[in-house]
C-alpha cells in the first residue's frame, strides 16, 4: 500500500496546460443565470487554470468575453443552415484568438425539453403570472440580469436584418438548427478553423472512428447531458470502449453527470483525458456569480486531490482500472 503525500492534479488538454483535468462546457444563455454570466464564469475558469467555452447561444458576446479576459478561451460552434453565420462565427472565433473550437454535432434538432416547455424557458423569460412572482421573490438576480450588458444572444446581435428583438432572434435560431448536418459539413469546419478542433456529442465507437478520420484533437464523449434524446445510452456507459477505440488517435474528453472530484476519477479511469462540467459550475454561477464558480471548482479540485490520496496515485496519469471497485460495470 503506498499513500502518496504530494498530489499532482495538474495535465494537459489539448495541449493546454490545466491545474486539473477539468474544462468547463458550453452553456446556453448563461448570462441568465447571473449578469454577465459567461465573462464570470470565464475569468473563475482563468484563475482555477482551466479552460473555459463560450457557447454559441451565449448571452456575452464572443467579442464581449475576450475583451474582459485576459487569456484565450474555447468557442462552441453550433452549425446553423445559414452557413455564412457559421463562416462568420469562426472568424470572430479566430480573430478573438479562441484556442480551441468545440463543434456540437447532437443538436441537429431541438430535443423535446418538457421542463423548459412548461416553464416557458425563453429569452428573455417568458412572462407567466407563474414567472413574474418567481421573479419578485428574487430581486437580486432580476437587478444583475438587467444591469448585465446584454439581455439577449450577444452572437447574434445584429445577424438577424431588421429583426432586433429577442423573439425574433429566438424564432430564428428555432428555424435554424441543421437536421442534414454531416461528416462533409465536419471536415468544411475543419478546413475552415484554422485552430484546434474539438467534435462534442459522440455516443458510439463508429462515430468516434470517424471523428478521428478529421484530424480533431479531441471529441467529448456526450449525451448533451441527457437534454436531447430521453432514454439515450449514458456518456459513461459508453466512454471504455470509445477510449479504446481511438483513444491513441486523439484526445477522448468526457461529459454528463460529473458532479463532484471522485466522478472526474472514475471518468479518467474509463479512459477520459479530461472531462467537462454543466451543471456542476452552472449551479455555483447561479448561486454566486465568479465566487459561485470558483467554488464549484475548488469543491471537485479538493475532492480529486482526497480521492487521488486514497487510492494511492500521484498525479492523474497514474489513474487507471485499479481505483474502480471489481464489477464496475463499464
Ligand atoms: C443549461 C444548459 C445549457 C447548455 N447549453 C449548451 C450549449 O449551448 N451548447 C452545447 O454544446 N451544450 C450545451 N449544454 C450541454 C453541456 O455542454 C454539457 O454537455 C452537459 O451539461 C454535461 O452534463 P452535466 O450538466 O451533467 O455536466 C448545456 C447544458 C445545460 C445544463
């Protein structure tokens, strides 16, 4: 038995140095959760020495983001039938120096999201008697909100001709998901970006095979985290045996349901290289805007350190197989 008394949770991810094997996920309309939600959340990943991605569907712009930041920071492309916005996106993406980008390919259409069905989830808020109380019960979020810089979807603004508002832009974005999406469309992005590609929302060891066939650096082992397809395979069920797959190839990220620093162990130990967090930071943003994030973050670093501690390893390359318990089903 060995009880290493130094940990090393520190790696590389894409090249990119990162204090923990951790990067935070794309996430829509984040500046809901809190004004300025996405400039917040991305200066809390900066200080933690982990990568931050802007999402398509942001509140912040991505110009917004990189003028409040001090270092690069990852690009979610959504690829919408208006493939002159998506050219656009990855210039702006370019010219703000992004590092990497993460090109979703599960949401060629909209899942069936009852919750936010029956919440009327909107930008901005759909106002149902329902909602305008939750709101008066909250006036600190609705001051943030309101005195953040932007209400609507920064990367848009301006897209949509004589159509300003946010409903408008909503109603496009609606019609704009791309059910044809494919390989082709894949391998234009790839000689279209000149960076890091980054393919998010593969479930299956062909799909994987594939992405590797496009020179990505890395694909995220995803399920959009249960908010596409009800009764889809979960991410880690699937992630061995990608790993096995293509993992020599590229870098196999993982995502969906890590909640705490023994779910990025287990993770690591399926063959992840690193592993996104949504709800897990989405939460501490909501709860407490850059603080909020930073201790979501500094929650999963002490607990990878205390699980890595117990079962012996000294940094995270050294997690494998022998720190899942026998009959760990995957
Ligand atoms: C509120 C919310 C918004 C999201 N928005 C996006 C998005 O705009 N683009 C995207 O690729 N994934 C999006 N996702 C999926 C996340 O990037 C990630 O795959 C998922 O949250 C991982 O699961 P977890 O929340 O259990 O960590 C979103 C997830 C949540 C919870």
């Amino acid at each position: 038995m060995f009880w290493p008394s130094h940990r090393d949770t520190s790696t590389t991810i894409i090249g990119e140095r990162a204090s923990l094997p951790v990067a935070l996920a794309p996430i829509g309309i984040g500046g809901l959760q809190w004004g300025n939600g996405e400039i917040l959340a991305c200066r809390a990943a900066h200080a933690a020495g982990i990568p931050y991605t802007l999402g398509t569907l942001s509140i912040c712009s991505i110009e917004d983001v990189a003028g409040a930041v001090e270092k690069p920071f990852w690009f979610q492309l959504y690829v919408m039938k208006d493939r002159g916005f998506a050219r656009s996106l990855i210039e702006r993406a370019t010219a703000a120096r992004c590092s990497a980008l993460v090109l979703t390919v599960d949401l060629q259409v909209l899942g069936q999201r009852h919750a936010d069905i029956k919440n009327g989830l909107s930008v901005p808020p759909s106002l149902k008697i329902r909602n305008l109380i939750n709101m008066a019960a909250k006036p600190g979020w609705v001051y943030r909100v309101l005195t953040g810089r932007r209400w609507t979807f920064g990367n848009l603004a301006g897209h949509v001709k004589g159509e300003a508002g946010v409903k408008a832009l909503a109603e496009w974005i609606g019609h704009q998901f791309d059910e044809t999406l494919n390989w082709k469309d894949v391998e234009w992005i790839r000689d279209t970006w000149p960076g890091k590609l980054i393919i998010k929302g593969i479930l299956d060891v062909e799909d994987a095979k594939r992405a590797a066939k496009t020179g990505a650096a890395a694909i995220v082992v995803s399920n959009h985290g249960g908010r596409q397809l009800d009764g889809a395979v979960s991410s880690v069920s699937m992630l061995a045996r990608i790993a096995e797959a293509v993992g020599s190839v590229l870098e196999v990220l993982f995502d969906g349901g890590i909640r705490s620093g023994q779910d990025v162990m287990r993770a690591l130990a399926l063959g992840a290289k690193g592993c996104l967090i949504g709800r897990a930071y989405v939460y501490g943003l909501g709860a407490g805007g850059q603080a909020g994030v930073a201790t979501a973050i500094e929650i999963i670093r002490k607990e990878l350190d205390v699980s890595m501690a117990l079962t012996g390893v000294r940094n995270v390359h050294e997690i494998d197989r022998r720190v899942l318990a026998d009959g760990f089903g995957f």
